[in-house]
C-alpha cells in the first residue's frame, strides 16, 4: 500500500512534492510515491482488499498500477474499515480503534 496526502491542490506524495490531478506521478516524483510504502497489519487486510484501489492517475503506470493508495487528509489521516490511521514522520503508520 501506498500513503499519498490530498489536500485542496491535489494530491501529494509524503514527501510534498506534487502529483498530477489524479494522482499521476512523473519520473521526477517516482521515488517520493513510492517512498510512501507501507506494510499494513494483518488485520486491516481484508478492509484494504475492499476498500482500497490504485489512484486513477496509476492504472497504466508500469510500477504502480497494482499498489493500492491510502489517501491521507490535510491532517495525515484516513479511514480504513472501522480503523483510523495516521501518519507519524517518526513512527510511521499509526493505527486508532477500531473505531464503532
């Protein structure tokens, strides 16, 4: 899985740099994007198989076609199932809940 921000200017790897409207990202962003991979715990796997999809901008990109985005809000969060996540620059991805 891949952590991506999106904020009102579109979405963003980890790192800030920019990608395309919808999530395109050129070889000069290539590293950032997948600098944001991320192992999930076990059981969020399910919730990710069924909730989470590659970024329109990456179904015909060789490298990230088949990675599934987490799209983060403006304050590093998302929603997975009845978890919350959230990005931490110096523990990674932090998951809350389940959440009811």
């Amino acid at each position: 899985m891949v952590l991506v921000r999106r904020d009102e200017r579109g979405y963003r790897a980890l790192s800030g740099k920019a990608l395309g409207p919808n999530g395109e990202a050129s070889r000069d962003v290539l590293d950032d994007v997948l600098g944001g991979t991320v192992r999930l715990p076990a059981k969020l796997t399910e919730a990710a198989e069924d909730g989470l999809v590659p970024l329109d901008g990456w179904r015909d990109h060789p490298w990230l076609r088949y990675s599934r985005a987490l799209t983060l809000d403006e304050s590093d969060t998302a929603r997975l199932g009845d978890y919350v996540l959230r990005y931490d620059r110096l523990l990674g991805l932090v998951v809350d809940g389940p959440r009811r």
